[in-house]
C-alpha cells in the first residue's frame, strides 16, 4: 500500500509560503510556512500534522489492540505533543507525547494499560519515528 502527498512551497524561508495536500483531497492546498511552524501564524506545519498522524495511527492500533481482546472501546481520544528542539546546526523532532483517554466497558486498569503500550510500540508511526515516544493513558469509566 502506498499513499501520497505533496508539499509546494514558494520563496525564501521566512517570507516565503507553501501548501500542502494529499491524495484523497482532505487537505488541499493546505497553507504552511515559517510562522506557522516557529511563531503564532496562520496555516499548518509538518509537526502538527505528524502529531495529527501519530495520533491517528496510535488511536486505531489501541482500538484494535482492544477489540482483539474482546473489549471495543466506545470512545479513545488520542492528542499527540511533537517536540521540535534545536540539535546542533538545525532542527530535529526529539519526541512525541501522546495523551490518551479512552472509555472501554468492561476494561480493567491493569488491562488497559497493558493494550495501549502494545499499541503504542506496535503502531506504524511510532515504529517510523526515531524520537522518545512517551504517553498518559486513562481509562475513563
């Protein structure tokens, strides 16, 4: 399976602008540039879109970690905090904290931590992303 998407950016680095969009057209020409990424500005950046993905991603892998178990969730809300740090000359992503609620009847505590780690370590971003991925999972009841 492969899936596609397309940046285009446009002059220097801090007046110039871009969009972004992917193939199945839920972003389409997505503005991003430098004050969205390093100041207040409007648009979107690279790390909140990877933060978007890596909870996305997390979010169905716990779904499916717990529907396996005989438990599907009823809800999981999943919001992922990038960590973009200066490392030497430039720039890198250290890490990625997810921040997961999720109410499963039937559900233990015990159990449900147990699923979310194994979906935290067996999701396809977080297996992709060389940064410490840390997370806080509740089980709501």
């Amino acid at each position: 399976m492969k899936k596609k998407a397309w940046a285009i950016w446009k002059g220097g680095i801090k007046d110039g602008g871009g969009v972004i969009s992917t193939e199945t057209g839920v972003l389409k020409d997505a503005p991003y540039g430098f004050k969205a990424r390093f100041e207040d500005g409007p648009g979107t950046n690279p790390e909140e879109l990877l933060g978007a993905a890596h909870a996305g991603c997390f979010s169905m892998a716990l779904s499916l970690q717990l529907t396996n178990a005989g438990i599907p969730p009823e809800k999981i809300e999943t919001h992922a905090e990038i960590t973009l740090d200066k490392v030497g000359d430039g720039f890198a992503i250290t890490a990625s904290h997810l921040i997961v609620k999720a109410r499963v009847p039937g559900a233990s505590a015990e159990q449900f931590t147990e699923l979310a780690e194994a979906a935290k370590s067996g999701c396809p971003l977080s297996k992709v992303l060389n940064a410490k991925i840390t997370m806080d999972a509740t089980l709501e009841s």
